[in-house]
C-alpha cells in the first residue's frame, strides 16, 4: 500500500504496556498508514491496574513514574492494544475534546463504542458498526523491512547453506502447554528433519519457552548447524524469517504464525496440546486456506497466499480518519 500523504501529517501515538505482540501490531498498522509514530509504552499502579476501566478514576494519574508519561498536546491518532491502554485511550479522548481519533485492537473489556474503532481477529465473537475484523493478527512485516533487517545480519548469516528452515518457539500460555517432554518430541521432529534435508536451522526462542526447554533445544541443535536467539540487545527476528525457505511456528502464538504468513512462505505449525476455540478456528481457517499446514517431521512443498491483513485493515481505517478530517 501507497503511503498516504494525508496521513503523513498526522502526530500518532502507539500506547501499550509494552507486551511485543500487542506493541507491534500497533505499530504495523501505523508503518502500513505512512505514519511514524511516538511509541509511549505504560505502566500503571496498583490497584488501578487490576479494575475495569469504569472503576479507573483519573487514568492519567496512575501511571507509574518508570513508564512513558501521557500528557498534551494530544496526538490526533491513538492506537493502543492491551487491557492497560484502554483506560489511557477513554481519558485522552476526553482530554482532547475528542479530537483524538481512537483505535484499539483486541475485544476492549469495554463498550467498544468508547473507540473510534476497533480492531479485532475473525476468531474473536465482537461485532458492531466500528468494529472492523482481520483475519489474524497485525503484523510489521512487509517485503522492504524484511530485507532492511536482514541486511543488518548479512555478515553473520553469510555461506549459509542448504535449504534454511527458521523456527518460531514459543511457549506455555493460558491455553497451550509447552513441557519438557513437548520441547523433547519437537526436537526429535528438527533432528530427523535435518537428516532427511540437510537443513540450517535458524532458532528463535520467547520469553515464555523457559530455562528448561531452552536447555532441550540447545542440546539437540549442538551437533546441527544452525543460529539460535534466545534474547540479546539485536534481534535476528526479522531476518531469520527473511532467510527462511520453510518456516516452523508453535501453535501458541497467533501473532508468530501470521508474521510468518505474511512472508508468503511455507508455514509449518507444531501441534501443541491444550487449545480452545479461538485457537481451533484460527488454526483451522489458516490451514483451510493454505496459509500452513501441520509439522510432523516432514517438510511439505507448496506454494502458500501471503497474508496481507495489516494493508487491507490499515486501508479501512485511512477511510475512516480521512472522512472525519
């Protein structure tokens, strides 16, 4: 999508509780607008943090003092994501005399007629006449900042050779479980992969995959080539799925499975046990729609639709912020 030039102009803050997933999705929609914007990461105080919007009295005032400060001139676009933003983005509304046009992503624990607009995945059940639904999650990744990032790793994943296989670990969450004996079994799937494909695996682990599975993982990948990033100040992210000619993503993470989808490469997704039925949808829709197909230890070919949800939302939402301006 073309930059638009009215949007240009528009002064645009990102507020979330700096959680990356909820942080990049706001972000993405911004980069797909042709907006820069003012990144405002939040941390908000006891008891506060744990109520209701409703029940929250002066939200500006109860952000503690380690987080970002929220304060005018308001900015004429708000995007936030979280639980802990949507207090943030109700009082800068009032604030602004609500000049400051909202979006929230992700069902608000609220009327979602408080927002502007709100964004939310198809597996979710809100609906309404400013709710606009994305198949997925939003996404930073275009064609230009995939090679932009894996250009500043050109030397460190330079005469790489064989097919790449990059993989996407997460880890246990409120639905899905990743044990020992999980981490175990998919290191047995990467090691028969590699003898049947002589592959380079390019490794990226969260803060949820945990000091055991990590251990598991290291051990099995030691005698395999292969880069593996569990934290550090350079993130290889973005690169690592540039790279890729095949990617792997664990079944806990919507956000990780559409950022490889949008890639248009082939995405494997490693079954995890647990789920619920915003997790079954997504997964089976992705897989309905050739976006991904299972890993169980064999790499199958095909040749997938690039997710392109970030672009087609961020066009609604340019609509909808041109006409009021």
């Amino acid at each position: 999508m073309r930059p638009d030039a009215h949007a240009e102009n528009k002064n645009c803050w990102v507020v979330t509780d700096g959680s990356a997933g909820m942080e990049n999705q706001c972000i993405g929609l911004a980069e797909a607008m042709g907006i820069t914007p003012i990144i405002k990461r939040i941390k908000t105080k006891k008891p506060w943090k744990w109520l209701p919007p409703a029940f929250w009295i002066n939200p500006l005032q109860h952000l503690q003092e380690t987080g970002d400060s929220l304060e005018a001139p308001w900015p004429d676009l708000l995007i936030t994501c979280g639980r802990q933003a949507i207090p943030m983005s109700l009082a800068i509304k009032r604030a602004s005399a609500g000049k400051t046009f909202t979006v929230h992503i992700q069902t608000p624990n609220t009327n979602n007629a408080n927002f502007d607009l709100v964004i939310v995945p198809d597996h979710d059940k809100l609906r309404g006449k400013n709710v606009l639904i994305s198949h997925g999650s939003l996404t930073r990744i275009t064609d230009e900042k995939l090679e932009t990032e894996a250009a500043k790793f050109e030397e460190e994943l330079a005469g790489i050779t064989g097919p790449v296989v990059t993989v996407l670990v997460g880890g246990s969450n409120k639905c899905y479980d990743v044990t020992a004996d999980t981490m175990r079994d998919l290191c047995g799937k990467l090691d028969d992969l590699h003898a049947q494909l002589s592959c380079f695996f390019l490794v990226t682990t969260s803060r949820r995959t945990g000091a055991e599975n990590e251990a598991i993982l290291k051990k099995t990948l030691k005698d395999i080539p292969h880069k593996l990033w569990s934290g550090g100040e350079q993130n290889p992210y973005f690169a690592f799925l540039e790279k890729a000619d095949h990617v792997i993503v664990t079944a806990d993470s919507v956000n990780m499975v559409c950022e490889a989808c949008s890639t248009g490469k082939p995405v494997h997704i490693y079954q995890l046990e647990g789920g619920n039925r915003k997790f079954n949808h997504f997964h089976q829709k992705m897989m309905a729609l050739s976006y991904t197909k299972p890993f169980t230890g064999q790499m199958e070919s095909w040749s997938p639709p690039k997710l392109r949800e970030t672009e087609r939302i961020a066009e609604l939402v340019l609509q909808k912020l041109n006409n009021i301006s």
